[in-house]
C-alpha cells in the first residue's frame, strides 16, 4: 500500500482566446478550463467529472493526453496517447467545442499507418499552411518520430530516431537571426 496518490499530471498549460487557462491533466484525461482570476472551473472536457457529449468519436474522447492547444479556428486540438481506449492507439484529435449544447465534435483526428502507440509524451502543432507537426513521444519501436500532415492526412515529411532517443515535444518555426554573426 502506498500513500501517495497523484491527482494531477498537467502537462500543458494554454492561455484561451478569453485570457482564462485550458489545463492539461493526464492523470485524469481531462482538459480544464479554469478562470484565471477566481480560480473557478468553467468546464472539463473528457475524465470522471467531464460536462461535454462527444459526437463522431468512437472513443468517446481521448486518454493519457498531452498538449491541448485552443487553435485559431477555435477548436481544441489534442495528442491523445489512447493508452486506455481498446485497443490502443495513439492519435491527434481536433475537437469542435458547442458550449452552449456543451458537446464535442470530433472533426478531424490523425492515426500514424504503423498506427504507434505512445506511452508517454507527444505534441501536435497545426502550421500557417494547414499541415499539423506531430511528435509520437515515447513509443517502443521503432523510436521516436515526428511527421508532418496535410489536411488529407498525406504525410509530407517525417523523421526518426533510434530508440535511445525521446523527444518530449516538437514544434516547426521560421527562425530569422538579427545578429550580425561576422
């Protein structure tokens, strides 16, 4: 018997469009919005204590996540590790919220064709061109790799790694350098 006992795995941390914070527990898969000021709950997307209906889903949402990002389109975009659907799979949901019906559409998820599972660890990043960069995280083989997606789901790019080798998040950027380096 052990006495310890985590409540709480956040991983990622997203300010919303509204300033308040969408927490990402894990432990609990769940996504948390809370009120920046009060600390008050407005709503919990997936775990025990969810307050939404998932629609197109056939999941009924997703488990073990990591990094929930609101995108600009308004949808929540997730890495779900699915180490808990049956069977597992690894997969990148993108989710219509309906606040006001308080249900969340799936509209486009992503499964890799080797269909990885991942542990632990993972991230999705949508770019400007519509493509979305996703990190597999911890998987058992082939070892860690990061792909690239269009919209039809077509993989444009990917790269591996050997298994010694985990990488915890990846994210695609423009780097423009000021410094006059001569």
């Amino acid at each position: 018997f052990s006495s310890d006992f985590t409540w709480m795995h956040g991983n990622s941390i997203e300010i919303d469009y509204d300033n308040n914070l969408i927490l990402s527990n894990r432990r609990s898969s769940e996504a948390i919005k809370v009120n920046r000021i009060t600390g008050d709950v407005i709503w919990i997307l997936g775990g025990p204590a969810n307050d939404f209906v998932f629609l197109n889903d056939s999941y009924n949402g997703f488990s073990k996540q990591h990094d929930v990002r609101r995108l600009e389109n308004g949808n929540l975009l997730i890495f779900d590790n699915g180490t808990e659907h049956n069977p597992q799979i690894s997969r990148i949901c993108e989710y219509y919220l309906d606040l006001d019906n308080m249900t969340a559409d799936l509209i486009w998820e992503y499964v890799h064709p080797q269909e990885y599972i991942s542990l632990s660890m993972g991230s999705s990043q949508r770019l400007e061109n519509g493509n979305t960069l996703i990190s597999w995280g911890n998987t058992l083989q082939p070892g860690t790799v990061v792909t690239e997606v269009n919209i039809e789901k077509e993989i444009v790019m990917e790269i591996q790694f050997s298994n010694q080798y985990k990488i915890y998040k990846a994210r695609k950027a423009d780097w423009n350098f000021s410094v006059n380096l001569v």
